[in-house]
C-alpha cells in the first residue's frame, strides 16, 4: 500500500475558535489528563473537531481542549469530517411506516421482557 496522506494536524491557542459541549465535560477524566501533563509532561490526545461556519466543534477529546486552555498550551487538532452544509432534516413518517418499524423492531430484537407483537 502507498503512502496517503488521510488527515493534517493543527495546533492554535485561539481557544475561542472551539465550540464545547457541557454536557461532555468529565471533571476527572481532566484532572487526570491535568495530572499526567504536569506530573510526566505527557502529551495530552489529538481533539477531533468538525468545522461549522467560521468555529471547530469538538466532537471528540474535549478532555484535552480543556487542559490546554487551562494550562496555556497549543491544542492540537484534527478535521474528522469534510465540512458540509446544514441541511435540516425531516423525517415524515406514516402510521403504517411506525407500525412496520415496530414490528421490526419486535421480531429483530431482544428486549428481554417477554413482550408478544399483538399482546
């Protein structure tokens, strides 16, 4: 196999530049990645974004964002997904299509609770 070139690394201390999601922030999981930096100097993960308009949403690592800007440091990171427009999606689904999704679900399914379809 030739060598192919599949993704380039970025470094920036723009921290501003990045869009965070609360709801992933793992306090320890950042303590420990705090700890290892200081402690052995370790390097802290790649974070993977996805480019929105002019911003990089964190999609994975936020982690290591969050003890870069903390400690000052570049963060390093890579484009995960080629940057397509938002297209809102609609799903419209008939009554019919909701009972042939469930039964699918029914048959393939192991849920565990003795469920019948028709019960």
């Amino acid at each position: 196999m030739q060598k192919q070139e599949v993704s380039r690394i970025y470094k920036t201390t723009d921290y501003s530049k990045f869009i965070v999601n609360a709801a992933y922030y793992n306090s320890t999981r950042i303590n420990f990645l705090l700890y290892k930096q200081v402690t052995r100097n370790a390097k802290l993960p790649l974070v993977v974004v996805r480019k929105i308009e002019d911003k990089l949403e964190i999609v994975a690592e936020q982690d290591a964002f969050y003890v870069a800007q903390q400690l000052g440091l570049p963060v390093y990171y890579y484009e995960a997904f080629q940057s397509l427009p938002h297209v809102k999606q609609q799903i419209d689904f008939s009554f019919e299509d909701m009972q042939e999704l469930l039964d699918f679900c029914l048959d393939n399914g192991n849920f565990g609770g003795g469920y019948e379809k028709g019960n």
